[in-house]
C-alpha cells in the first residue's frame, strides 16, 4: 500500500440517450484511450461508463475520472488545446467537477489491471467539523485500500458543496458490500506516473 502526495481530480459526465448505443463509446476508448498514456503531469485517468440496466445505473454515460499531480496540466488539458477540446467538439461543452485530493493510496492489486470503479459521494453535516469527518473518511479509505481487489483509492473534498468523494479502482467488479453512489465499468486505465 503507497500513499501519494495531495493531488487534484477531476471527472465529467455525459449522460447519453438511453437507447444510445455504448459499443460507440467503447470504440472510442479503444481508439483513443492510449492517448494519455503518457500525459506530462497526469497520475491516471481511468475511462468509465455507466449502462442502463447493467448494475443498476438507471442511465447511459461516459465519465471520465482523473488524477493530477500538476493543475497547470489539468487546466492545460481542460482549455490549452490539450484534450478536453475533442469531449467539447463531441458532445458540446459538458461541466467539469473538480476537489481537493486530500490522500491517494494504492491497494494490493495495484499491479494488476483494474476492470471497475465505484464513486462514493457524501454531504458534509452543516453541523459537522469538515476536519472530523475527514479524518473519519481517511480512516475508511485506508481500510479501503487493505481490500484485496483495490487498485487505487483516492478522497477527495469538494469546498463548495461541502462533499466528499471517494473514488476507487477494483480489480474485477465492485463489490455488492461496497457503498457506491455509483457504479462503473472501466474501459482503460491510463497510468503515465507508472511508466
């Protein structure tokens, strides 16, 4: 298990029609997912989806999730010509949400390559010291990251909405014990720190 300096992540949904048809999707990633695979200043992006019907995901979407160690790459992806340029010429200039890394840790599979991730996204009590609960959230990623099937778990705070996300790579599926908001099925992992 390796715990990382605090980074920035970030994740966009497109949420598509529900008869769209994913293979699309797929193509694309396989088409292009290598593309990053050697971002300067990228640690992963890990190209998920979510289908309608299939674990319960009630719709159809791309979501890509992201960790950087360097937000001058971040921003340069999102507005320098560096990538984001192609997800707005595809699908129109979709949000993108970004947090805090407040820890990053690898798991007992992190050699291996992981085929799912889970999102887990809660609200901060008003009443609520944001330093407890993190410190509790720390606690729970760290026993996270000891499960045999993780790859990669990261938390993560988002100071606007007063949320915290916990987003994790598994090695196979999700496991039905975890709490996820949601669900996703991983397409490609691009880890350029690894290289």
């Amino acid at each position: 298990m390796r715990e990382f300096p605090a980074v920035y992540a970030m994740q966009y949904e497109i949420t598509l029609p529900a008869d769209y048809d994913m293979e699309v999707i797929r193509k694309r990633v396989r088409d292009f997912g290598h593309t990053l695979d050697d971002r300067q200043g990228l640690r992963l992006k890990a190209y998920v989806i979510r289908e309608r019907g299939v674990d319960s995901s009630p719709v159809n979407q791309y979501a890509p999730f992201y960790l950087w160690d360097d937000t001058a790459a971040m921003s340069h992806f999102l507005v320098g010509g560096g990538g984001f340029r192609n997800i707005v010429r595809d699908f129109g200039r979709t949000p993108v949400r970004h947090w805090t890394v407040a820890a990053r840790e690898t798991g007992p599979s992190w050699d291996t390559t992981p085929r799912a991730a889970s999102r887990h996204v809660t609200s901060l009590p008003a009443d609520e010291d944001p330093e407890t609960a993190v410190r509790s959230a720390l606690d729970d990623l760290r026993r996270t990251a000891r499960r045999a099937d993780v790859h990669t778990t990261a938390l993560a705070v988002d100071p606007l909405r007063w949320q915290l996300l916990r987003f994790t790579l598994w090695r196979d599926a999700v496991p039905h014990d975890e709490p996820a908001t949601e669900r996703y099925e991983l397409l490609h992992l691009s880890e350029p720190a690894k290289r």
